[in-house]
C-alpha cells in the first residue's frame, strides 16, 4: 500500500508491510523527524560500535557530537541530495537508512553513483528482516531515479555488516580512511550494480 507523504517529487513515499508477522512502515524521512531521529541514531550507534574496544570513549563522543547533533540530523534530512528512510512499527522509530547523491569514491567503476550513507536498525530489532526491508526500498529508490550503482563504507572490523551486504550483492572494491573522532579507521568500500529500472518520472 503507497500512499503520499510531504515530498511530492518522489511517488513512493509510504511502504506498508508484514515482517515476521510484525507491521513495518517505511517511509521518507522529512525535517520534523529531527527530533525522533537524533536520539535513535546516537542510540544505535553507541549500541553498535560502543562497546569495541578498538573505538575510544573520546573518539565516540567527538564523532557523535559532530554526527548526530539535532542541527546536524535537521540539515540532513533538508538537504535535497540526501534520502532519508524511517522505518516504524506501531508508531515507534525503529531504524533509518540515508541515501546520498553526488557522493563518489575513485575505486567506484560508475560516474554516477549513489551512495548508502547509512543503514541502522535498533538491537531489539534485528534477525527480524528489517535491515533488509529497509535496503529493498534504497534499491528500488535509487533505480527510480536512474541510479545504475549503489555504494557504501563499511568499518573494516563490523565482519556482521560485510556479511549482510555481501548477501545483497554488494562486492569489495577499495577502502578510505574514516575518522572517529581522531582515531583514522579504514572502512571498506562496497558497491553493487542495479537492474535497469523504467525511467522515473516527478
């Protein structure tokens, strides 16, 4: 079920579905998110990488109070090169995913590619299908709008993430250096080549 929302270039907007018998909602995210979304995300990224102990206390502060300020969080989900996808279940934010265009790594075969910036869904969440509900709507969003390729970084050492995406087709095609706080990282860079899609048109 597709309904409208507050984008009227894009056509889907909304997505009902049933996972593992739980009701999911994934939709646009807008500016009025904002304050939903900052505290899941430093949540979810501090359940994720906290408790390395590759990863500083110092290091993830610095990162997230720069990352996941609400300014920054607003900024984002207003900047119109940036895809924001909220997924909900009974009201409740449960996880994001942000797209970003105009983004584009040198290892990266396409000219034109769109990247996954992020892709996060709450602990009490995952093994349920969600991460990859979420991804199918990046996919498709992203042939809508006639992206042939999709790319990310991925924290060398987050083995369960590369897994995930090896699955959905991702494959290996370089590194760059991440920084958390100022500790430089190396994130793996991945892409995936896209089925044509019928062109999209606002």
């Amino acid at each position: 079920m597709l309904e409208n929302a507050c984008k009227p270039k894009f056509k889907l907007l909304i997505n009902f579905m049933k996972v593992n018998e739980m009701e999911l909602k994934i939709r646009y995210g807008t500016v009025q998110d904002a304050e939903k979304l900052t505290p899941l995300a430093i949540k979810i990224f501090n359940d994720t990488f906290a408790d390395n102990p590759l990863n500083q206390p110092e290091d993830m502060d610095e990162y997230i109070s720069e990352a996941f300020s609400f300014e920054q969080t607003r900024s984002e989900l207003a900047d119109e090169n940036s895809i924001f996808f909220i997924a909900e279940t009974d009201g409740e934010m449960i996880g994001y995913a942000k797209l970003q265009k105009h983004s584009k790594e040198d290892c990266i075969s396409d000219e034109n590619p769109i990247e996954l910036q992020r892709l996060y869904v709450a602990h009490g969440f995952h093994g349920r299908g969600v991460a990859a509900k979420i991804m199918e709507t990046c996919f498709e969003e992203s042939k809508r709008q006639n992206f042939q390729t999709i790319w990310l970084g991925v924290w060398e050492y987050n083995y369960r993430a590369q897994k995930f995406y090896e699955k959905l087709g991702f494959q290996k095609v370089g590194n760059h250096i991440f920084m958390l706080g100022k500790d430089a990282q190396t994130d793996l860079i991945m892409e995936k080549k896209l089925e044509a899609s019928a062109t999209f048109n606002s």
